[in-house]
C-alpha cells in the first residue's frame, strides 16, 4: 500500500493512523466521560445520604412505635371506673392530647355533650363521629401500623383499578379497621391536616383512645435524631403539607420545595417524608466542573505528552532517515571526487609517456597532474579531519599572523586557474595589517573552503569578490559571489554534516558535504565564527577573528 511512498511521509501517515487519531479518539471519549460527571457525583451522593434519610425514616417509625407501646400500656387494661379513668389517663401520658371513649355502638361515652365539652372535644367529636359510625371512610395506606400479640397479623388489603387505569386503594371504614385488632394508630386527613388517632379495644366492645399530640412527638423525636445541618447538606421531615417540621437557621437560604432526596416515613404518617437538601444547589455542579476541569487537563496533558512524544521521535526518525541518506550521497560523492583526479592522473601519466610531446605540453601536463595531486589531497585531509573531530578535539599551533597577508597569498595562488575559466576576481584588502592568533593551515583551510565553494556554484555569472575590513575589535574576511544563491528553506542547515542544497541548480555539482562544516568548527576553536548572508543574486560568506591586540 505504501511501497511507492517515501520513507518520511510514512512516518507521517504512521503518526497521524496509528497515534494522533488514536489520541483525539481518547480525547473525544474523556470528554463525553466528563460529561457524566454531575450525574455520577449526583447519585454517590445519594447513595451517601440514603444512609442519614433512611436513618431518620427508622428513628421515625421507632417513635412512632414507642408512642404506640406507652399509649397501649394506658388504654388496654379497662378500668373499673369509667370516671376515675378518663381523670387519670391525661396525665399519665404527654402523648395525650384529646381523650375518647366509645359504647359498643360506637356513642361517645366521653366525652358528652351534657359534660360541657371544651373546643378542642367538639372540635374531635364534629371531626371524626361519623367515621367512627362507619358514615365515612379513610383511605388505606398500606397497613396501618399496629403493636399487638405477634399471632395478630395485619390483613392484606385489596386493590382495585379505575376506569383510567390508575390503581387506588379501598376505602376503609373504622369497623374494617378495628377488626381482629387490639389496637392501632389511624391516620386521619382533616382540612388538609394530618391527626393520628390512638384507639384500643377493650373486652366489653368499648373502644378507649385519644387524639396523639404530635407537636410533643416531634420535640421527643428530635432528641434522639443525628445532627439535621452540616456544611454539605440538611435533613427534615416534611409534613402532609411539605412544609418542614423543623425550623433553623442556615447560612445559605434552602428551598424546601426542591428537596434532593426524599424517603417515605411509615404509612401512620402518609404524604410525610424525611426529606435531604444540599445547602449550597451550585455544589453538585462546581463539583462536577471541577472535576471535569481537572481530568480534562489530565487528558490533555496525557494527549498532548503522546503527541509531543510522538513528533520528538518521529522527527528523530527523520532525522536518521536523512542523515543515512545523506551519508549514502556522501558516500558516492567521495567516490566520484576521488575517481575524478585519479583518472585525470593516469590519463596524463599515460601521455607523457609518448616521447614526441613537446616540452611545452609537457610542462602544462606536469602541472595539471600537480594540481590534481592537490585536490586529491585536499579531499582526503577534509575527510580526515573530520573523522578525527568526532574522536579528539584537533590540534591547532596557534601564533600570530596578519589575516591579510593569508587572503593575499591565496588571492594570488587562485587568480590564474580562476582568471582561465572565466571569472572576474576582485580583491579589497584592508589598509595596515590584521594581526589574528591563528593556526595558519586550518585558517587557509577555511579560506580555500569558501573560495572553492565560490567557484563551484558560480555557473553562470562568474563573478568573485574578495573583502576584507575590521569590525568591533574583530578581523573580517568576506566572499561574495554571483551564484546560484541559497534558499532561506536551506540557509541554516547548510553548516550540518553531508548537508547539501540537492535541487537542479546543484545537483551537477559534486561536493562531500563537509566543507562548510569543518570551516565552522575550525572557526568555533578560534573563538571566531563564519556567517552566511543571502544577497539577491549570489551569496555571501564572512568569517570573523579576534585581532590580536598584543600584536597589534
């Protein structure tokens, strides 16, 4: 599939298949995590909170059943005088708030209109007569809760369903309620209020009870109740009306109509619930955003990690890649350079091998064979020196020398090859001397480096001009030419190692690679440095020295 792609778009396509979509797809997925974050946090706290509601619920239905038992020890032993009873019972139990006592056909024997009722007793007796005369019924809550001998076990109540679909409860009336029962608790909504009536069978059919003061049973259950306010959440218990049974002060306003969690007391107490606040309704939600907030930047971190890893070693990847290529173009680069001389030397060995050459040519192929003896030399010395950097730093005889004087020697050794194919050579010294502590080889070296590189990529406007001057303190040798130039792409990779410009304008230009590179390191160790200036027809190369002060 990717047999005809280069090596380096590989990595690419490796990169973006096979780790940057994998990343954004992990990226995508903790985000969409994120998202069900509040709802997570929402239901571990109310997994947390059930515990305190459900706690309540059960203090509740405890209460409900010591209320039961206290009231159950007054009314189900039947006295021996009614008068004497209905006197002493009140006072035996603060649980008492309206005393009753029914006649085996459901008449109140107390208390009496002929006693002179208070209004909280005609109040009770407007209020629940004809229930007790089965005239009325109440609703069934499930079961009604009942403390009596362990065989005695509450009936099943029967369901029924309305014609729309909705399932309702029978109705009950006070006969169905009292049946095979000793004693109860009945839930009565009277105006929209809740009154629990207490009632117990005696022997003789009579039936004893009282109207349960539920403003004491609050105030003794909230005794026993854990602590309703925390920093983090409220707990109350809302009556038939929602409203809360208790009232406190918190520091941040609480809705009780917008309670975060609810549970049902007992069925005794029907539409009363324990209900569960959170005492600040932003929590859940800067709880979520934060975390979100913190794992999103723990993906991102985790993501952007993978893609900045990724890219480091893909980019290092490619730089392997090229290195080995352009060692391989080293590689046959040298060949050539070196086969190049050598075949020129054999083939004018072989001519000055036939005796009628003149002396005139011979001397000229003397020379030529002289001066590829040089090149040949020069090829080898720069490949040899740059292995020899990367096992020990090179030895320099550093001592001082006049700049100039290694410019003009150079000039003037160059000037004839390079008057004969062609090129104008100009040379601007410098007035006066220009005194550098140098090694006079590695410095010539240098200067040959980027005069031959002049003259290699000079195809077409063969033109050369040598410069020198001083700047802050500073000896500076320039070469210009009116080459091919350099791109900017390539401008500051041109110093690295077997780096070579291969577009059309170079390619026919053979090269190692290495001449740039051993300049700078040569000019590194001379505390000087080699620049290249782009110029809009050609290129410039300056090397800058330290002048020798003492010298001087």
């Amino acid at each position: 599939m990717f047999k005809n792609v280069k090596p380096s778009s590989r990595l690419w396509i490796f990169f973006v298949l096979g780790i940057m979509i994998p990343s954004l797809l992990l990226g995508y997925f903790a985000v969409r995590t994120v998202e069900q974050e509040e709802a997570v946090l929402a239901y571990r706290w109310k997994e947390s909170l059930n515990i305190e509601v459900y706690l309540v619920a059960r203090l509740m239905r405890s209460q409900l059943d010591t209320v039961h038992r206290e009231l159950d020890a007054i009314f189900l032993n039947p006295p021996a005088q009614l008068d004497d009873f209905v006197n002493r019972a009140p006072g035996k139990s603060p649980y008492i708030e309206t005393l009753f006592v029914l006649s085996p056909e459901r008449f109140f024997l107390y208390p009496h209109y002929n006693d002179g009722l208070t209004f909280a007793q005609w109040a009770f007796i407007q209020n629940h007569f004809d229930f007790f005369k089965d005239r009325q019924s109440t609703p069934s809550f499930d079961q009604f809760a009942a403390y009596d001998a362990p065989a005695a076990r509450p009936r099943n109540i029967d369901l029924r369903v309305s014609e729309a679909g909705s399932v309702k409860r029978r109705a009950l009336t006070f006969s169905d309620i009292i049946r095979d029962r000793r004693s109860g608790i009945i839930p009565q909504m009277i105006d929209n209020t809740l009154h629990l009536i207490y009632w117990a069978k005696w022997p003789d059919n009579r039936i004893a009870g009282c109207l349960i003061d539920q403003d004491h049973m609050m105030t003794e259950l909230l005794r026993i109740l854990p602590r309703l306010y925390s920093n983090q959440r409220v707990l109350n218990i809302l009556n038939e009306k929602g409203k809360p049974s208790y009232g406190f002060r918190t520091p941040v306003p609480v809705d009780w109509s917008a309670p975060f969690l609810t549970v049902k007391i007992s069925d005794i107490l029907p539409f009363w619930e324990v209900a569960a606040y959170l005492t600040d309704p932003q929590y859940l939600k800067q709880r979520a955003e934060s975390s979100a907030f913190i794992i999103f930047l723990m993906i991102s971190i985790l993501v952007a990690t993978i893609l900045t890893g990724c890219y480091i070693v893909i980019k290092s990847l490619r730089e392997q890649i090229k290195a080995a290529q352009q060692k391989a173009t080293f590689a046959a680069n040298v060949s050539h350079e070196l086969r190049t001389p050598l075949t020129s030397i054999k083939m004018f060995i072989e001519m000055l091998q036939d005796d009628s050459i003149p002396p005139g040519k011979r001397y000229e192929y003397l020379k030529i064979i002289h001066e590829e003896t040089d090149r040949l030399s020069r090829l080898i010395n720069r490949i040899l020196d740059f292995s020899r950097s990367h096992e020990q730093p090179r030895l320099y005889h550093k001592k001082s020398e006049d700049l100039s004087r290694l410019v003009a020697e150079l000039v003037q050794n160059r000037r004839t090859s390079l008057e004969q194919r062609g090129f104008v050579v100009r040379y601007e010294p410098v007035e006066g001397l220009l005194p550098v502590l140098c090694d006079k080889e590695a410095i010539q070296q240098v200067l040959f480096n980027l005069l031959d590189n002049a003259e290699k990529y000079s195809a077409k406007e063969k033109a050369l001009t040598i410069r020198e001057g001083r700047r802050n303190g500073r000896a500076l040798v320039a070469v210009e030419d009116m080459g091919v130039g350099i791109d900017d792409a390539h401008a500051a990779e041109i110093f690295k190692p077997y780096y070579r410009v291969d577009d059309h304008l170079t390619s026919n230009t053979q090269g190692t690679g290495l001449g740039l590179t051993i300049a700078q390191q040569i000019m590194r160790d001379h505390q000087g440095r080699i620049v290249y200036k782009a110029k809009d027809n050609g290129s410039i190369f300056e090397i800058e020295l330290p002048l020798d002060e003492e010298a001087a």
